[in-house]
C-alpha cells in the first residue's frame, strides 16, 4: 500500500466517519483563539438597498428591501417598477422579457389588469427574436415548445416553426424559424435549441 493512498485513507476517515470530532476540534480552536475574522471589507464599496426581487433601487411599493454592497458608480438607481399598486394593493408585474419563463414555472400574476393592446402592426412578443433555449433531454420534446405570443392580442394568429404547424412541431437542436401569420400580415422571429 502507498503513502499516498494511506494519506488518502486517513482524510477520509477523518471527514468521513469523524466528522463530529473535526468539528469538536475546531471549536476548541476558536474558544482558544477566538472566532476567524473576515477580511475587511474595501473601502470603495459601499452599501445600497435594493429590491431583492428585481434588483433594482426600491421602489414605494416594494415590499422588502435588502441591503448590497457595490463599487461606486454600478449601483442600481432606477426604482424598481415590478411593484405596482393596483385597485389598493401592490402586485407584481414583471417585464415582458421574462413573463414567458414566470408562467411556464407558475410565478407570473398578470400584473394588473390592463387593456391590451387592440391596434398596431403583428408582432411576436414571445419568444424574442434570438432567444436560445436548452434542450432538456429528461423531458419529453412535447412539452419543450417555445412559447407563443403575438400582438395586438385581439388577431387570431396562425403559428408555424419551420414550416410546420406549430402544435406540430418538435423541437431539435440548432436555429429554428417562428411565423405568425394574420391575414396578409406576418412577422417571424429566429430561436436557437441547444
């Protein structure tokens, strides 16, 4: 048997099986010498408070707030515009950017009710044009289908992804082409699968 395989051996059986007595050990070391202390903190950071939700400066209607230390100059100063009030309470209302992924996970409230948006040329608002996916191999392709959005929301929308009808269709690895289709109207949007 090596050395270094006994080396081996013992460390294992030191954190191992005798974790209890490492931790005894140490504690024994800090009442003799007191607790370890932190590096000090430099002195060009400083704290800011944030809403811990969308990281932005807190807003009036943030519920929280939560302390961040930044360098000078990159901290958030917008307000946080998530909060809203809405007919005497304050609820969420999160960018369109990522509402695509908070309904797929549950999280998306719809905000506050506002009247959508009935005029205007097609537009595809999910996904966004370039967005990249990750293929989920634990997961069957029929439930990995891109989510599909378009305004004003009032149009009935033909969907196709690469030529195909979209409840067809099944995603793959690589580029993918999104249509939506509104009589003579059309606007198509470029996703990657990967």
């Amino acid at each position: 048997m090596s050395f270094s395989h006994d080396v081996h051996s013992c460390a294992w059986e030191v954190f191992g099986y005798d974790g209890p007595l490492v931790r005894a050990a140490f504690v024994a070391l800090a009442a003799l010498h007191g607790d370890p202390t932190s590096p000090t903190r430099p002195t060009a950071l400083s704290e800011h408070p944030i809403c811990p939700l969308s990281g932005m400066a807190p807003g009036p209607h943030c519920p929280h707030r939560k302390l961040e230390v930044f360098l000078p100059g990159t901290e958030p100063r917008e307000p946080c515009t998530w909060h809203i009030p809405c007919h005497g309470r304050v609820v969420i209302a999160y960018p369109e950017n990522v509402r695509p992924w908070t309904r797929a996970v549950g999280l998306d409230t719809g905000g506050c009710p506002r009247e959508e948006i009935t005029q205007g040329p097609l537009r595809i608002t999910a996904p966004l044009d370039g967005t990249r996916f990750a293929l989920e191999n634990f997961r069957p392709l029929a439930y990995q289908q891109p989510p599909l959005r378009a305004s004003p929301a009032n149009l009935s929308v033909t969907w196709t992804i690469d030529g195909q009808p979209a409840e067809s269709w099944r995603p793959s690895l690589g580029a993918h082409h999104i249509r939506a289709t509104h009589g003579n109207e059309s606007a198509s949007v470029k996703i990657w699968f990967e």
